[in-house]
C-alpha cells in the first residue's frame, strides 16, 4: 500500500504545487536538483519561473561554472556545500572560492 505525503500530492505537478505554495502566502519558492549539490535542470528553472508570479531560488548545484544559466531564471541562489573545501559540506569555507564565485555573481547582476 503506498502512503505517505509523496503520494497524496504525486498526482499535482511541481507548477500546481507551487501555485498552492504561493496561494497560502508563500512569498518565495526553492527548486532544487535531484539531490543535493545537483543543480536543476535550466530549461525545467526556465519554464517553473515562466509560470510562477513569485521569488524563486535556486536551492542546490550553484556552482561558479553554471551561476550565470542559473540565475538567468532565478531570482537568486543558496549556495553552500560549493564554498567548501573540495565541495564537501563537512569541510571549511574556502574564502577564496566563496570570493571568485560573488565576484562572478556581482559582474552578471551589476548591482551588488
């Protein structure tokens, strides 16, 4: 027998959820890959984005490499585990990739 609050919403696409999410107050929305430190999919960010009337964050896989597609779709990023030593989360901040990755952002965005 299947169970659970997976199944109760399996048959409501991520798009409906979202609308459901922003009805009830929700002022910004998190899409993420697959698992974590996976990015989404760009065109899957490209089309949410298209039909969501709302902020929406990227919530894994931002990397200095895919910042630019990414945040062409969204409104801004968690970034976490990538600032790390060797991208493990367990490991300590590396200041100067947490750096080369904002100087990136900063040179796309202008405004920070």
């Amino acid at each position: 027998m299947k169970h659970g609050s997976h199944f109760l919403i399996s048959d409501r696409s991520i798009i409906e959820q979202a609308k459901d999410a922003v009805e009830q107050g929700a002022e910004s929305l998190i899409i993420t890959g697959f698992e974590t430190g996976k990015a989404p999919n760009s065109k899957e960010l490209e089309n949410f984005k298209k039909n969501i009337n709302n902020t929406v964050l990227v919530g894994s896989g931002v990397k200095k490499d895919n910042v630019e597609d990414l945040l062409r779709y969204a409104d801004g990023a968690i970034v976490g585990s990538y600032f790390k030593k060797d991208g493990n989360w367990k490991n300590e901040v590396q200041y100067k990739r947490a750096k080369e990755f904002m100087e990136k952002v900063k040179a796309l965005r202008g405004d920070l």
